[in-house]
C-alpha cells in the first residue's frame, strides 16, 4: 500500500513536472529567442486620460518591428513614446502618485520604479536611442489617434528586457486639465523645465508580454485556453502529490 502510494506520488510529480516546468524554462533569458509581443495600453491613473491603445512588437534579434495605435489622446499635440526597461516590468499604481504644483498626479519620474528607464525613442524618424530622442518632440507621433508603424534597431539591454519579458509601453502627453493644451498646471517637466508637466507625464502604459505562438499564426485559436487548462490541472497535481508527501512525512515523524 505505501509502496504504491509513493510510486503513484512520483508518478504525478513527474508529469506534473514536466508540464509545467518546460514552459518555465522557455520564458527564461534566451537571447535566441525571437518572437511577438502584445501590450494592451491602459490610462495612467490620476492623469485624466481616458484613451486606450495597443502595442505589438516583433523582435527578432535586435530588430523590433514595432505597431503601435493610440485613441483618445490630446488631439494636436505631439506623443512621446517609449519602451521602458529595467524596473518591475509594470505601470505605476495610483499611489505612485505625488503633488506636482500641489496637484497629485504621476509624472515620469514617479513612475520610473514600475516601468523603469526609457530604452528606446519609438521615433517616427532618424535616432532612437534613449539618450538623444526620449524628448525629441519634432519626431514622435501627433495627435488624438495614431498609427506608428517602424523597425528599429534596439540595444542588447533592450532586447534582452523585451525577450524577459521586463519591457513596458509607455505614451506620453497629457492634459489634465482639459483646456485642450499642454500648459503648466502641474509645473514644468520632471525631465526637461523648459516643457510643461503635461507635455511629458506619462499618458497611457501597457508592459509587453509574449504572445503564445499559436496566437499570432493564427488558426490555433483552441490552444491557448487548452494548454491553460492542461497547466492548471498539472499544477493542481503537483500541489497534491507535494501534499500527499508532506503528509506522509508528518505521519513518519510522529509514529
Ligand atoms: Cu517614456
């Protein structure tokens, strides 16, 4: 009886292993790895934005191919916008929140501990590095609603961020208090005094994840829920075999 109980438990923890353990491995820091990345871009909370937005990026080597489409932004005014790396991999929460001009809101600095520095300009034209475009205002989409569509080269520590999983979207510009402008009711700029809060603050964000490969050829639409399924069941199984011993281990200590 116990020897078949623990045969059984192996047995479970085995195949439960497997299963889960592989895509574990596969989400790891694999710098070979290619692939597509989706961001569903949500308002920054306390900036009073109220648009939405997508943003996919197919990475293949340094090379990211990146879509980006906006709504609901201020119309006219030109949209800063980024891939922000090494942080949490996250948008900032409500409470990252601060006074600026003794208006709590989330200017970009407040935000840096979630989506970390900028890694890349997503320009519509020449550089886009972090260092000499992250405000290069001339060269970044206009408007209430845009389409970006370019490729870029990214650095390494781009790339790797992108591959782990660590990079965020974030679109600039906002207007807080909708008189249809950037002006300087939330004070000058945390990156540049010469530009108001506004022009800046960070607009909408969505941290970038890998798309299941079924998902992007399409046609394998079932397979995404299954393999969830598949994992969750793994998962349980491994929960109770792993019980199932602990239990077996209490037992033995006691008698
Ligand atoms: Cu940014």
């Amino acid at each position: 009886m116990k020897k078949t109980t623990a045969t059984a438990i192996a047995a479970l923890a085995a195949i439960a292993s497997g299963t889960v353990l592989a895509p574990v491995a596969f989400a790891g820091d694999d710098t070979s790895r290619d692939g597509s990345l989706h961001a569903t871009l949500s308002p920054i909370p306390t900036s009073k934005v109220t648009g939405s937005g997508t943003a996919m990026v197919h990475l293949k080597g340094n090379q990211a191919t990146v879509t980006i489409k906006t709504r609901g932004l201020l119309a006219n005014a030109p949209h800063a916008q980024h891939f922000h790396i090494g942080a949490k991999g996250q948008c900032p929460p409500a409470s990252a929140a601060t006074k600026h001009n003794g208006q709590l809101s989330l200017n970009t600095t407040d935000g840096l501990p979630f989506y970390g520095k900028i890694g890349a300009s997503l320009t519509t034209t020449g550089d886009t590095g972090a260092d000499h475009s992250a405000l290069a205002v001339d060269r970044f989409p206009m408007g209430a609603s845009y389409t970006y569509h370019r490729t870029i080269t990214v650095d390494d520590e781009t790339a790797k961020s992108l591959r782990n999983e660590n990079a965020v979207v974030v679109v600039h510009g906002i207007d807080f208090n909708g008189n249809g402008k950037y002006d300087n009711v939330l004070g000058p700029s945390d990156l540049d005094p010469k530009l108001p809060s506004e022009a800046t603050n960070p607009a909408l964000c969505g941290p970038l994840k890998m798309a299941p490969a079924g998902a992007v050829s399409g046609g394998l639409g079932g397979t995404q829920s299954g393999d969830t399924t598949a994992l969750a069941a793994a998962g349980g199984l491994l929960l109770a075999a792993g019980g199932a011993v602990y239990l077996r281990r209490r037992t033995g200590r006691q008698s």
